[in-house]
C-alpha cells in the first residue's frame, strides 16, 4: 500500500482551471495504473480518467478534451489538468493508485474538493 495525499482543489468560476496534483508516501512505488475519480454530493463515484504505466490515458466523455491526466513518476507525482471547468464538475476529486501488477485502484487518497461557481 501507498498513502496518497491530493491537493490543489478550490473554488473557481466556470471556464476556469485547476491543477490537481497526489502525492505518494513511498519514493519509488511501481504502480500499474493512476487514477481520478470524483463523487458530487448524492452521486456515485466515477472515473475521471486514467494512466497506466505506458502512458495510456483514459478519459470518461464528460471531461475529454478539457482535462489532462499525467504523472511525474521522479517525484512520486500524479496531476489533474482540469480546463474549461463547468458547474457540473463540482465534486470531491480522489487520487488512486494500481499497485505492481495489478488493474485493481487500491489505494485511494482523502480527496479533495472542487467547486466551479456558474
């Protein structure tokens, strides 16, 4: 396991930008994948997008072409690129984390809150 710690949420006007950024506990963990994933109050939690070891990225519709996902694997670093933000991407954002060989996001931060004012 490795703590993840994210930072970087707030409040911003719509058409604004953010950039998350989660932090791992532990220099040199390998992980298979990195993740974002948000929840809005009364909302399941959903994917955002993802990045796997290689460099592929996954992003769901509603962000495509609006957010970045990437990693800085020197400093045990993963970011959220968040552009053009709309009221509708208000939410607690999470940071997780697949381990070794896993496909399995199990690690998660304690997320982080963004509010985008219309």
């Amino acid at each position: 396991q490795v703590q993840l710690v994210e930072s970087g949420g707030g409040l911003v006007q719509a058409g604004g930008s953010l950039r998350l950024s989660c932090a791992a506990s532990r220099s040199n963990f390998r992980f298979n994948a990195m993740g974002w994933y948000r929840q809005a109050p009364g909302k399941q939690r959903e994917l955002v997008a993802t990045i796997a070891k290689g460099g592929s990225t996954y992003y769901a519709d509603s962000v495509k072409g609006r957010f970045t996902i990437s990693t800085n694997n020197a400093k045990n670093m993963a970011y959220l690129q968040m552009n053009n933000l709309k009221p509708e991407d208000t939410a607690a954002y999470y940071c997780a984390a697949a381990l070794g060989g896993s496909s399995v996001f199990s690690s998660w931060g304690q997320g982080t809150q963004v509010t985008v004012s219309s």
